[in-house]
C-alpha cells in the first residue's frame, strides 16, 4: 500500500495497479496465474539483474529500492513519532526498542522483530514491520516492539544474521526480567525467527510463548514447486543467489526445515502465514506440516510475497486477529 506514494517511473506505477486488479480478478479461479503475472510485470524492474547480483553497485541499488519501497517518502518516521517513543541501543546487538505512547496497560509483552530482504537487503525501520505492528495496536495489544538491525550477507554470511537475533533476545531477556517475549518476522527474518527460537537454550525458551512466521524463507536447495515456478521469471535465481549470499558463496540443501522433528516439538505456539501465488509458500506449508501436532496455526491468503495485507483483507484480518489471539494468551 505504500507504493503508490514512492516516486516511481510512471511505466511502474501503471503495472501495479494493473497487478492489484489482475489479482482481484483471477484469484479465486487460478491463483498462480496471478502469481506469474505480477512477478513477471514488477520483480524484474526492482530486483538486480542476474547480471549485475555479484556487483557491488547492483546490490546497493537493489538495497535502496527496497529501502524506499518499506519507506515510502518517509512513512516510517511519520508514523512512529505519532504512536511510538524510540530508544536505540547498540550494545551486544543493535536494536530499536519501540515504547507505544498512548498505552493503558503494563507493558510486560516484549515482541522481538526480524525484518525481510532475502538476508541481503532491509532495515530494523522498514515500514513492513510498522505495519504490522500498527495492526496489532489497533486490536487492543500493548507491548514492545524491539526491531533488530541484524547484519546483511553477502558481507557478513551465515551465522551472523542469526547471532544478531540471538544475541538481541538474549539482550532484552536480560534487559526486562519479568516480561515475556514473543518473537516474529518476516520472509527471511522469519527464518532467523525461527531459528533462534530453535537455538534458545531451555531456560530461555520457557520465556518466549509466541512465534510469528510471516511468509517464511527457509528452504535453500530452491527446490519446492513453487520456486521452481518462480524461475520462470528468474526470481528463483534470484532466490538462489541470496542463499548463496547468505551461506559465504556456497550451495546448501539443507536448511531450518532439515533439523531432527524433536527440536520443533519445543516451539512455543507458532503463528505461519503464507500466500497462494507466492514462491515462498512451500516453506511455510512445509513447516506447518512439521509443526501442526504442536500448537500451530496456519494462515494462507491471495496474493504474491508478502503482498496478502495489500490484495486480500479478508485473510489479513484473520492473519492479524489470529496473532492477537495467541499474544493475549502470552499475556493472560
């Protein structure tokens, strides 16, 4: 929704409406259809070329489309200085902890952020991440929100991203002894999500009592149908490159999802969003398979990535109300 303000081509802003339309129209007949028409009109003109993935150049650029396309004409900052008081800190981790301004209530629900980008791009302030956030307030939540600013491959692989998380948890753990702690994130930030939640010590994890998965990115072989898919319009490529970005220039087949069955039994009620024309949606289904004995709730929309709250409201609200339920149950 906020790409209509970002001042883009005109060539742009035509193929996104006509995506938005195509959407409402094909959807409920042939969702992957839709899914190939957007990917095909929009992904080429804001992700990097194959060509130039490698170049330092192309990957800046491609950082700060994604940058201004989360932050349209600064909406970020707009937005939080109305609902939010922001305290930066850059101690173990780097991290933006968000105080709402207007809460009634105890604040001891603390929710811990990881933003998307494909473990290459994004920021601790995307409006992604405000969004959602701003849901949740509008359904009565009051809480922290604490964004981490975890590091970006290719220049720091696997595991930074991840100790980042990790070590921005066990920060705020430290921090707000008497809180308790959900965490969340979204496409690529899900992935880290859910592997610290994973890699919490049992002392730790009895502390986080919510898991949000947005759109998760977490199979790199790139070999769901879906992605396969996808590499019509070469945003499989793309999704390859990133995994190679984030594993220091090397193919792995196997990821989050290839971990033994018992250390998902020890997941906190989990919360999986996907999309029905999304590349991802593979990821997240084949997780909830894993996790659909153990408290797990699924979620599944119209739309491409990360596009459901844009092009389906109906399935958004539930996304929304579902993830308000399971953090009213954190905090009863």
């Amino acid at each position: 929704k906020n790409h209509r303000s970002f001042p883009l081509p005109t060539q742009l802003k035509q193929l996104y409406r006509m995506g938005q339309t195509f959407s409402y129209w094909i959807r409920r007949d042939e969702d992957i259809i839709f899914g190939d028409i957007l990917t095909a009109m929009i992904i080429p003109l804001i992700m990097p070329f194959e060509a130039s993935m490698t170049s330092k150049e192309g990957l800046e650029q491609f950082r700060a489309a994604i940058q201004k396309l989360s932050n349209a004409d600064g909406l970020y900052g707009r937005q939080v200085s109305k609902n939010w008081n922001v305290e930066h800190i850059v101690e173990e981790a780097e991290v933006y902890i968000h105080t709402p301004l207007k809460s009634k209530e105890p604040l001891d629900l603390i929710i811990i952020y990881a933003h998307g980008g494909g473990f290459v791009a994004g920021d601790a302030q995307c409006g992604t991440g405000l969004d959602y956030f701003n849901e949740l307030l509008k359904r009565g939540i009051s809480f922290r929100w604490v964004s981490v600013e975890y590091r970006l491959a290719p220049e720091h692989p696997y595991p930074a991203g991840l100790q980042d998380v990790l070590a921005a948890t066990r920060m705020m753990l430290l921090r707000f002894p008497q809180s308790r702690f959900a965490l969340a994130g979204v496409s690529a930030g899900a992935c880290l999500a859910l592997e610290a939640a994973l890699d919490l010590n049992a002392q730790e994890s009895q502390r986080i009592h919510s898991l949000a998965l947005f759109f998760p990115f977490l199979e790199p072989a790139c070999s769901t149908p879906f992605k396969k898919h996808g590499y019509r319009w070469n945003f499989g490529k793309w999704l390859q490159w990133c995994w190679k970005g984030y594993y220091n220039d090397t193919i792995r087949t196997k990821g989050v999802l290839n971990r033994p069955l018992e250390q998902f039994a020890a997941l906190p009620p989990t919360l999986i969003a996907t999309s029905k024309a999304d590349p991802l949606r593979d990821d997240g289904t084949l997780l909830f398979a894993k996790l659909k004995k153990n408290n797990a709730t699924h979620i599944e929309g119209y739309g491409s990535h990360a596009c459901m709250p844009a092009v389906d409201r109906v399935n958004s609200a539930l996304m929304f109300e579902a993830w308000a339920s399971q953090l009213l149950i954190v905090k009863s």
